[in-house]
C-alpha cells in the first residue's frame, strides 16, 4: 500500500484498501483464505513434526481416569502449565498412580486438540523426577492408607506359637526361600508351603496380591492344610527394587488377610508400607523365620524340666498324703477298742438273760398258783408240765442264741484280728482310705453330741461327769442340761419317787 496515496493501489486504482462488503479476489493476491479446520490441521502437523518426541518435567494437577481407561492431567511448574493425556493402553503400563502435586518426567509427543484450539502433550511413559519425588509419593500414601486404619495398632493380631504349617510368599529362586527354610530347619522343623511371585518389576505387585489372598481362599480341612501363618518377604535393594511391596493393592491384601503375616521385605533399613500392614515386622527374612517358630531343643528342655517338677511334686504330695493317712490313722482307737463295747453290751445281755426267764417263770409259777384252785389236780399239771417242758426249751433255744451269737462274734474278732496281722501292708494302705471314711463316719454316729440334734439332752454334774440314772440326779441336785444348740443349769428341787420300790426286784421289769 502507498502510504502517501491511502485508499490507491500501486497501479493508483481507487479502493484497494477499503473495507468492502463482498469478498474479491484482488489481482496479486497469493495467500487464499484457509477453512479452520484447514488451519488447525496445518497447526497439528506442524506442532507434531517439530516435538514428535519430547520429555516435560512437571509437577501433576488435576489428574482424573475417565471410565473408558483414558487419563488426563496438566503439568506445570511456577510460570506455565499444558495439558496432558494418556491413553488407555498406556496408562495399563505405568509403574505407579499418578497423584496430584507429584513431580513426574513425561515422554510422549505434542499435538492439538482443534476442538478447543489448545496444544497438548500425549504421554507414552512417566516417570518419577527424582527420589524425591518418589518419597513424597510413598509419604502421601502412607498418610492415605493410615487414615483408613490400616496400620492400627489395635489390628495386629498375635502369632501362633507352634505353627505347623508356614505359607510364604517370595521368589522360588531367590536366597530368600533358602534362607528361611535353612533356618526353620535349624529352629523346628516345619512344612512350609511356597507361592512362587516374582518380587519386582511391573506385575510383581498384582501377583504377590494374589498370592496373599490365595492363601487365605484355602478351605480349612481341605486336601491342602490352610497355613497357620505367612511370610511375605524378598531380599534388600533400592527403593525402586522393593517398590512392589509400596504398592496400594499389595498393602490392602496384607491388611485384609485372615491368617498372620510377617513382613521380611528388604534389609533392616528398609521399610516399606506392607511392613505398616503387616502383623509383625522382621528385619530379615532369616529373621522372619527366626521369629514365626520357637527353638524345638528349648522347647524339649523345657518339657523334661516340667516333667522332673511334676514328678517331684507328684511324689511329695504321695509322701504327704501317707504322713497324713498315719496322722490320722493313730489319732482312731484300734480294732479291738471299737469292738469292746459291742462285746460288753453282748455279755451283759447274755448274763441278763437266764436271770430275766428265771423271774418270768416264778411269776408264771405265782398266777398259776392264783388260778390253781379253779383247775383240776390233773389238768393243771398237765398243763404245768407242759409249761415246764415249752419254758425250758425256750430257756434252751434263747442260750443256744446267746451262745451262737457270743462265737459269731468271737469269730468275727478273730478274722478281723487276723486280717489286720496277716493282710499285706501294700492291701491295708489301699484299702485304708475306704476305713478310714467309714470309721469316721462312725466316730460322727457315736459322737456324745449328735443325740442331741435329735431332741435328747446330756445331763452332767456342774462338777463334771456325766449323770445316767434319777439316784445319780437326786444326789447331785446341781446339774447341767446340754442341748443341741447350748446349755442350761439347773437344780432338783423336789425328788421323784419311783412307781415301785428300790429293793422290789421283782416288780421291777426284766429284758426277755
């Protein structure tokens, strides 16, 4: 355009430069209109052959995974921020869970997204900036599952003692399984059931997941015996090596574990989130196999010394029990003591008895002859002698009794004596608990108080002695009556004359 002619075409045509209503192919115009789509293709070709592949260090904002598997993000830093995507089949293979206000290194290329006309980096691979961040991510998780209470104290459950079966989940051919097996031989020999997983790389934390919760879908009496505890373990190496063991899915399966873990992941330095979860931490796997068994030789020490204990006890409490049984046994009258009352009570009755039919058959004598004078000569001595005849074998029957029954209990002391000094002193300790019950039994039942329980009373002088007859009473006149439940003094004031006289003997009743 010449300034100094405005609205002037440089052949000087009027109207070169002013606005028009209608769009007009000038002459020597070379640059035709391009359609939108036409200038964002242009744009997205370009963009994309000048950074096909770029890598952007950035820290991650407002990530979301859309429920087709597509992730979308932005990077930024202090001055300028850009989109980002990932698309389904990428994110499947990343190493970690993108979270905001991580700082990653994105590779992938950039392009346009004519639809909204912005510029956008499509991320291939990601990965952690740095150890840095890699710690701030396994803090920010550690935060995440702790507020969930997975690492609660009050989860952890106890040990088993004596596990007879151990399941362990590690690699099959690692130092780490030998270790342990090494060590349980040496400790207490154990069946030990392995989980063969591999311990690192990009599915080694979906396989030790599922060996976890596979030890746990064990049916209890199933063909395979459920383990009675687990040990999760690799050997040490840097954080990125025992990554799989930080993992979100790995530390959910140990926290939801039905059987007790021991975590042995690593050296005692290294610590990791399934140390959190898990019921105990071993700082080694030798460790872990150190602590999931007792030593089997402490373990049969200590039986034997339990069962020298209990022999001595058993054998003490024997000694005791026969120092008591001969305690007891000398504090109770002998054989012959328990007997000699029963043999005094025999004879005084046996010596009662002829007297007592002597008396009855002199009364007998005296109503007959009361009754005589309205009998006939004859007939009242038929009658008397057959009287004579049935009183003395009656007199006859009632000795031979009292005879029989004075060497029945002759015998009877005779056998007992002899049982008592020929009985082997091995039968008399055996059978003497069995007595002795009985004979307190029959201490009790001859005790001078049980009477009383029954409504009788034990009259006693207030000097002392017992009092057993009305002369007695009389003569004393102070007494002491003695009840079951106390005692009560008191006087004879006025003496009880008996129904006949004292020398009556006669009148007096006889035992028949």
């Amino acid at each position: 355009m010449n300034e100094a002619s405005p609205g002037f075409g440089p052949a000087g045509e009027p109207g070169f430069d002013r606005p028009r209503l209608l769009a007009e192919e000038m002459p020597g115009d070379n640059a035709p209109a391009l359609s939108v789509s036409e200038l964002s293709g242009a744009l997205k070709r370009s963009v994309e052959e000048a950074f096909g592949h770029v890598r952007v260090r950035g820290e991650i904002s407002g990530f979301k995974r859309v429920a087709s598997g597509h992730c979308y993000l932005a990077l930024k830093d202090d001055r300028a921020v850009i989109d980002g995507v990932i698309w389904k089949g990428s994110a499947a293979s990343l190493r970690f869970r993108p979270e905001d206000g991580i700082e990653v290194i994105a590779t992938g290329k950039l392009t346009t997204y004519p639809g909204r006309s912005k510029y956008q980096i499509v991320i291939e691979r990601m990965e952690l900036a740095g150890q840095g961040a890699l710690m701030a991510l396994l803090d920010q998780r550690r935060r995440m599952l702790a507020a969930e209470g997975l690492f609660d104290a009050d989860r952890k459950r106890p040990l088993p003692f004596m596990p007879r079966v151990i399941g362990v989940v590690t690699s099959p051919t690692g130092a780490v399984i030998r270790d342990i097996l090494h060590r349980l031989e040496d400790r207490c020999p154990t069946h030990v059931i392995l989980w063969p997983v591999i311990v690192q790389g990009d599915s080694a934390a979906a396989q030790i997941a599922a060996a976890i919760r596979g030890f746990g879908a064990i049916a209890a009496g199933g063909p395979i015996r459920r383990p009675d505890l687990l040990i999760v373990g690799r050997g040490g190496g840097s954080i990125e090596d025992l990554w799989a063991f930080n993992e979100e899915v790995v530390v959910r399966a140990v926290a939801e574990s039905p059987i007790p873990i021991i975590s042995a992941v690593g050296h005692e330095t290294d610590t990791t989130l399934c140390d959190f979860a898990a019921d105990l931490r071993a700082p080694t796997p030798t460790a872990a196999a150190e602590l999931a068994v007792p030593v089997r030789a402490d373990l049969l020490g200590a039986v034997r010394d339990m069962g020298l204990r209990a022999e001595r006890l058993a054998r003490r409490y024997h000694e005791r029990a026969i120092e008591r049984f001969d305690g007891i046994a000398r504090q109770l009258p002998g054989p012959d003591t328990l007997l000699d009352a029963s043999r005094q009570r025999l004879d005084e009755v046996g010596d009662r008895l002829p007297r007592a039919l002597a008396r009855r058959l002199a009364v007998a004598g005296g109503e007959l002859a009361q009754i005589s004078g309205a009998l006939r000569p004859r007939l009242i001595e038929d009658r008397l002698h057959r009287g004579e005849a049935a009183l003395k074998a009656e007199m006859r029957a009632a000795g031979r009794a009292v005879q029989h029954a004075k060497d029945r209990a002759g015998q009877r002391l005779s056998a007992t004596a002899a049982r008592l000094r020929h009985e082997p002193i091995g039968q008399r300790i055996a059978g003497g608990h069995d007595r002795l019950d009985r004979l307190w039994r029959l201490a009790d039942s001859l005790h001078p108080d049980r009477p009383l329980r029954l409504g009788y009373v034990r009259v006693e002088r207030r000097t002392g002695g017992v009092v057993a007859s009305a002369d007695a009473a009389r003569a004393a006149a102070a007494l002491t009556l003695h009840f079951v439940d106390g005692a009560v003094d008191v006087r004879v004031e006025k003496p009880v004359q008996p129904p006949y006289g004292k020398d009556d003997k006669a009148a007096q009743p006889e035992l028949f």
